[in-house]
C-alpha cells in the first residue's frame, strides 16, 4: 500500500485566451498527502488553487507535470480509464447552491454515484446507503424525498459531503467548502468533516483562501501566490514561524479577537493587488507586493527549497 496517496509533481496548468495570451494557472506546483492526513491550500482568489484541484480531478488536462492517484499515474488517463479510479477520489464543491441538480431529490443526487459505479443496482439498493449517509451528515431520511431548493445553505452543502463520502473515497478534493457558508455553520461542517476523517481514516485537499479556515483541519498548508507553491510545512509550523513574506502578510490579516493581542498585532495584510496570470511578473512572481524585496527577486526566480526541516520555502531571503 502506498504511504502518499496522491503525489502531484511539477503540475502545471495553462490556458490559452485567444491565439497568443497565455493564462498561467498553475505552475511547477509539487506536494503530497499521505494517507489519513489533510493538506490546506491557501491563497488569494485567483492563485490557481482550484485549477490545482480540478487538474488533480482530471476536469482539466494537465498542461504539464504528473499526478499519481494512489501510486497511478492518471496523468494522462481518458475519462473512461479514469472511471474505476474515481470511485477513491471524490470532490466536495464551493457552492452549494448550484452543485446540486435542482430537479433531482437528495436520496437521487446521493445514489447517482452508487449506481454510477455499480456499487448497487438499483434505487431500492441504494437506499441502504443514502439513509445512513444522511444521518452521518446530520440530515434525516425525512430529508430524502426533497429537492435542493427546499434546504439551507448549510444543509445543502451537508448534502454536497454526502454525495462525496457515499462512495468511501480515499481522497476528497474540499474545493472551499465553506465559503459560501454563514460564519455559524462553517464549524459545524468542518466538524463533520474532521469527525469523518478520524472514523475512515480518508485524506483531504482542503483549499480556502484564507489561512484561519485551515488551521484547525490541517495536518500539512501548501500557501499559493500566482499559480505558484511558496511554502509548504506542517500546520503548526506555518502559523508559529511563516517564512515566506507572502504568507506572513496573510497571517498577518487574519483577525484577532482579543484587543491586547490585536493592538500587538501589525498592521496587517498584502498591499496592492494581484498581477495578471497572462502576464506574471518576472523572477519571484511576488516581488511587486514584496516588503523585503531585493535586486536578484525581479530578475531570479526563487526555488522551492527546505530551509528547515520539513519547512520548504521558494524565497532569495533563505538562499
Ligand atoms: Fe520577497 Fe524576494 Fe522573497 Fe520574493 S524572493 S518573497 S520578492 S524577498
């Protein structure tokens, strides 16, 4: 059995906007997760976090790099090749309200992958799933027979984690799971979630664009900037010593509820915005926001390298 069970080397995604721009998504981003573990991907909207997720779930086709899925390569595999193995991987989506078919009931969106992969043959079969699978996500088997519309937000995104446990996948890709959520529910499905993980031992890739909502899933961050991975290192370790000035600048935004702390608490946050992923810029692809950035950071591009153990960082600071 393999330690890992996804291993993502050098993945990179483009996409071509008309004959000659060129949106660099993803580039050279390599991590992995071991079985019964969680990695949180952060980083702003439009790092290239969720293209990372839907290359991995093969809803793009890699632009470059390798992706094994349990120690096989599903790189390159046609979806029909695919199918078998998406059985171990399965996919939790950002919004609850429109990743589920408004016109199926909740007992049909839980046993659509059932029957998709002939775990059972029929609805009645399926029943024997959907209702424990309803009960272990905090709904009833009263809530079956509804549609989508009829439930909150919360409730629906309940629903969306049914769907992806019923299959008892090994990996589950949680693309922003609760973001779409109110403050007051948010822990309640991360609960879920984490309670989940402890009884099966199943694997997450929980992305979120904020360092505060990994924290207490995480047992490994991966921070994204521009398509790019610019730290990777146990949980703890990311929020006890960040490295890179990118994701100190993120910690450094997270709220903090106690006054005393927070008027310790520097002013926080990554000034200015964004670049284009068309055209990012050259050398450290953060050097135009960087507080400490140097001559070599615009001409050189850092490599991801450890600079302490199990702690790897792509900045010149650490060269
Ligand atoms: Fe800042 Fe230079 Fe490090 Fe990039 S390489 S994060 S610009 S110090």
């Amino acid at each position: 059995m393999n330690e890992n069970i996804l291993e993502v080397e050098h993945l990179t995604q483009h996409f071509r906007l008309g004959r000659k721009e060129v949106v660099h998504a993803v580039d050279d981003v390599s991590f992995c997760i071991r079985r019964g573990q969680t990695l949180g991907l952060v980083g702003e909207s439009g790092c290239g976090k969720s293209s990372c997720a839907r290359s991995i779930i093969r809803v793009y086709d890699p632009t470059g790099g390798t992706i094994l899925l349990d120690g096989t390569d599903i790189t390159h595999m046609s979806q029909k090749q695919l199918q078998p193995l998406r059985r171990k991987m399965q996919m939790v989506f950002q919004d609850p309200y429109s990743s589920l078919n408004a016109r199926m009931t909740v007992r049909d969106i839980i046993a659509e992958p059932l029957l998709a992969h002939h775990v059972v043959k029929n609805r009645e079969q399926a029943n024997s799933f959907v209702y424990p699978m309803l009960e272990r996500v905090g709904l009833t088997r009263e809530h079956a027979d509804r549609y989508a519309h009829e439930f909150s937000g919360g409730q629906r995104q309940r629903v969306g984690i049914a769907r992806a446990l019923v299959l008892q996948p090994e990996l589950v890709i949680c693309d922003e799971p609760i973001s779409a959520l109110d403050v007051s529910i948010q822990a309640q499905v991360v609960n879920l979630l984490r309670d989940y993980q402890q009884e099966k031992g199943l694997a997450y890739l929980f992305i979120a664009h904020d360092l505060s909502m990994v924290r207490y899933v995480s047992d490994v961050v991966g921070v994204m900037y521009l398509g790019q991975l610019v730290e990777l290192c146990g949980a703890e370790e990311i929020y006890s010593h960040p490295l890179h000035p990118y994701t100190q600048g993120l910690l450094s935004a997270i709220p903090v509820a106690n006054p005393a702390l927070a008027r310790q608490k520097k002013s926080g946050g990554v000034a200015g915005d964004l670049p284009s992923p068309v055209t990012p810029p050259a050398g450290c692809r953060f050097h135009t926001r960087c507080p400490f950035a140097k001559p070599i950071c615009s001409q050189e591009a850092p490599c991801m390298k450890e600079a302490a153990p199990g702690h790897s960082v792509a900045c010149h600071l650490y060269d």
